[in-house]
C-alpha cells in the first residue's frame, strides 16, 4: 500500500484516539477509502503488485456495508 496512503489511515486512527472525531466517523471513513474509486487509482499507479494484494485483503476483512 502506498504511504500517503497508510499516512492517512493512521491520520484518521489517531484523530479517533484523540477522541476528536467518533470511532463510527472512522469507520464510515476507512470504508469509503477502501471501496472507493481512490484507493484503487492509487494502487495502479504504483509498480508493486503487493499493493493490489494489499488492498484486496482490506477489502475482504472491512465490509463495504
């Protein structure tokens, strides 16, 4: 996975320990950033297969709905 990528999940995880924002606004986030057209434009432009492997297995372990 890219790291501005993982930057940002972990942006996100730090702000629901901060209890700045809810863990149910993280995980509606978390959700629209793995299913979402982003992430996948962001894995294909990167050369490294394990990126597409990553974000596949994001995918099974974070349900879309």
């Amino acid at each position: 996975m890219s790291s501005a990528l993982v930057n940002l999940v972990e942006g996100v995880a730090q702000r629901v320990a901060d209890n700045k924002v809810t863990a149910t606004d993280g995980q509606a986030f978390l959700k629209r950033l793995v299913h979402g057209p982003v992430a996948a434009f962001a894995v294909k432009l990167t050369p490294n297969p394990f990126d597409d492997l990553a974000l596949e297995f994001l995918k099974s372990v974070i349900p879309k709905e």
